[in-house]
C-alpha cells in the first residue's frame, strides 16, 4: 500500500498496514518491530508512515466517560476531535486545545502536542492532558501523568508516536455557552504592526493572523489579524440564538480533482492575497462567526490539499523565540517575496511558554506556509531553514516532509536527549516512522 500524510509528499510504501480491534491484537501488531501508530493521517509529511508496519489506530474509537462537574473526557486514541465537538458542544464543553482541523485523532493530536489560536495564554495539548495510557515495546501498558510515571508523561506530547503507542487518555474540555465566536479583524500594513497587535492583545483568548508573504517594501508581511472569544449567550442576536450552539448542518464544498501545477504559481496566489486583504479591510471589526468557520475555515472544503495538484505539497512551520521573531520573521519574508513563491495560507501566531520536553512552541511567533512540492521550493525551504536556524528557532515534526538530520539537529538541542530517552527505554527498536529513520531520531 502507498501512504502519505495530508500534504502527499512523500508517497511511502508501507507492506503492512494492521488495523487492529482490541489490546491483543495490538500488542501483536507492535511486536513485528519497526511500526509506527496513525490515526487519520493528517500530519503533514510521513511522520504516521512505517516501511515497516504502520498500525491504523482508528478502530480504537470509543468514548469511555465524562466528568461535566469537571469537564474531563477519558477516551480511545482513535476518537476523532470532530465527533468530540458534536457529541459534547450540545452539552456546553469545547475542547480546550484545538489544531486547524477537527478532523484528526485524539491520539494523534497528543502524539504532535497540538497547538492553537490560544497558545499564547492556555499552552498546547498537553496543557489539556490529565493521564494518558501508552503501550511500550513489550506489550505492557503504563499510565502516565504529571504524578504517575512523570517522566513518560514530559516526553509523549510532541513525540510523534516515538515513546510508545497511545491507547487511550483523559484531555480537559472547557466550559462554554455558545458556539459562537465573537471576532474581531484588525488590519495590519506591515509586520511590525502586526506583531504590535499581537502583543497589546494578550488578553485575547484567541488570536491568529492571515498576513501576505509576497508583499515587499513597506508592506512586507502586511496580515489580517483576527482576535477571538467565545461568545456569551447575552451577545447573541434572535438569529445566532435560534441555533445557540451553531451545530446546523453546512453544505461541504470538494475538490473533485487535482489542480494543474500553474494553479499555485506566485502571480495567481499575488492576485489571490491582494483580493483576500482587501475583502479583510472590509469585514474589519467585531463580529460573530461561528465555532466552525473561526477554528477549522478549510474543513468546509473536503481534500482541498488536491489544488497543490498531484505531486503534492510542502508545509513549513517554524517557532522563532520573541527576542529575534520580528528579525527572523522579516529574514523569512524577504526571501519568500524574492523567491516568488508565495503561500495563500500564511498563518502567524504569538506563542507562550513551552509546554512538554519535546513540544515545539516556545515563547515567541510561529509562521507556517504552504508551498507545492516542487524541486525550486524544496531549495527555498532549505534557506527558510538556514534563517530559522541562524535566529534560535525550530520546526515542527508535524508539519515536516523533507528536512535532514542535520538541520533537526542544529535546530534543536533536545534532541539529543530524546535520543537517549528513546535507547534507554527500549523504544527505539519497535516503534520507528519514515521521518524518524529520515531525521535519524
């Protein structure tokens, strides 16, 4: 079988593929060695992918209980985010810590240690972590938290399935009355003036930014910045209240088929980030979206990563620390714009403390970009990587389909000790993935 994570790049070959229904068929899964767990495949590169044996993780599927005095969940790796939402927003809960999508696995959101517009103030997956279940190489089950098997517990979140396969856990949702979302759009003329935003909205429970990696001079990294709460019941108008906890159905879009390579050539996504900063400059503002178009805006359009066309795309994320973001920020922009290689997806976010030993944000701006898998923007993300690393920053194995083991390496000093971590407990034998072979973890 030929697999690959959501941007399709690389296609790996994966001769076993199990898919497991119980623990014993589990631990017979992982005893073949060299497998790795996946859930919905929505990492980015070929993190979830064995050539070896690869364990799709989404029989493991069951809710097992719910503490609404406290807002605790305990249930299988395989519970998709999206059936959490739908089975628990009725009720007033939300999950505390979301991705851009909802269509991925608890186990894989805890596997990458998740991290969304909230960073900054409630820290990432792990933060919403109670306990979580891990099965080592040997078959035996350990539960960890931050009291029981603490070490363990430190090195999951942000492991990439390295440290053992996650068979269940307990995550904290919060409490919400509404499924609305009240927004707020501010426009930025530059980055400076974005991050500016960033920094006298601290406050803000959400906050995120659309900016324009093309745009040069003094209006390089121009953005949209988008500030976010969760909506009272008193900010309801009668139409938002006729559906409180925005659940009605919505008509879902799909690319039916792959896009040509010229569909995301710099002078179209130029055009395309013109018209979407000019259609900001008029919903500047307050106003309620609902908890779908706030959080997860390209869920609506079923395999949108078709229109990067059939060889697939390159995602880029980097966290830079906050005393060199606004250099490394406008080192990353310039080459960007000079390269003409646009990304319509260009996401910036303020960062809080780091959350776990192996998680990627630290306190500082992340930027993520798209880009189609071509050999000219394979080029270019290696001099995005040679800037990242030159200001103290590091990249995010989620979203990572192609860097060597150098720059990992380079980029980030813990890995050494994950290394470690991995040889001293036994896992580095059994559980293996395309990536940690590539980066050599």
């Amino acid at each position: 079988m030929m697999l690959s994570g959501w941007g399709r790049f690389p296609v790996i070959y994966a001769p076993v593929v199990d898919r497991p229904r119980s623990e014993a068929e589990l631990t017979a899964a992982q005893a073949k060695g060299g497998v790795i767990a996946r859930g919905n495949g929505r990492a980015y590169g070929d993190s979830a992918v064995s050539r070896r044996g690869t364990i799709d993780m989404r029989h493991f599927n069951r809710m097992i209980s719910f503490d609404a005095e406290t807002g605790i969940l305990v249930a299988e790796s395989g519970v998709m985010l999206a059936d959490v939402i739908t089975s628990f927003l009725p009720r007033g809960w939300f999950p505390l810590v979301t991705p851009g999508t909802k269509f991925v696995t608890l186990g894989g959101m805890i596997a990458a240690d998740v991290h969304g517009k909230n960073h900054h103030r409630d820290g990432s997956m792990s933060a919403a972590l109670e306990w979580v279940d891990v099965m080592d190489q040997s078959g035996q089950v350990h539960r960890a938290s931050r009291t029981q098997n603490p070490e363990l517990f430190d090195w999951v979140p942000g492991s990439m399935g390295l440290t053992g396969i996650i068979l269940r856990a307990a995550i904290r949702l919060q409490s919400v009355e509404t499924g609305w979302i009240r927004q707020t759009t501010i426009p930025a003329k530059n980055l400076a003036e974005a991050m500016e935003i960033f920094e006298t909205s601290d406050d803000s429970p959400y906050s995120v930014a659309w900016i324009d990696c093309l745009k040069g001079g003094a209006n390089r990294g121009r953005s949209l910045v988008m500030l976010g709460e969760h909506a009272s019941g008193d900010m309801l108008g009668a139409q938002e209240n006729d559906d409180r906890y925005a659940l009605r159905p919505k008509r879902k879009k799909s690319v039916a088929f792959d896009f040509p390579g010229f569909a995301m050539s710099g002078p179209l996504v130029k055009a395309f980030n013109a018209l979407y900063y000019r259609a900001g400059l008029r919903k500047a503002g307050d106003n309620l979206v609902d908890w779908d178009s706030y959080f997860y805006p390209l869920d609506a359009i079923l395999n949108w990563n078709r229109v990067y066309g059939r060889r697939g795309f390159l995602q880029f994320q980097c966290a830079l620390p906050l005393d060199a973001s606004k250099a490394g920020l406008e080192a990353l922009l310039e080459a960007i714009s000079e390269a003409g290689a646009g990304s319509f997806l260009a996401v910036l976010k303020r960062f809080g403390e780091q959350s776990s030993k192996f998680s990627f944000p630290m306190l500082g701006y992340t930027l993520a970009l798209d880009f189609p898998a071509t050999s000219k923007n394979l080029r270019l993300l290696e001099q995005l990587d040679r800037i990242t690393i030159a200001h103290g920053g590091r990249f995010y194995l989620a979203k990572d389909a192609r860097m060597t083991a150098q720059t990992l390496i380079e980029s980030d000093p813990r890995v050494a000790r994950f290394v470690a971590q991995r040889q001293d407990s036994g896992a580095s034998e059994t559980f293996q993935s395309s990536q940690s072979e590539r980066l050599a973890i």
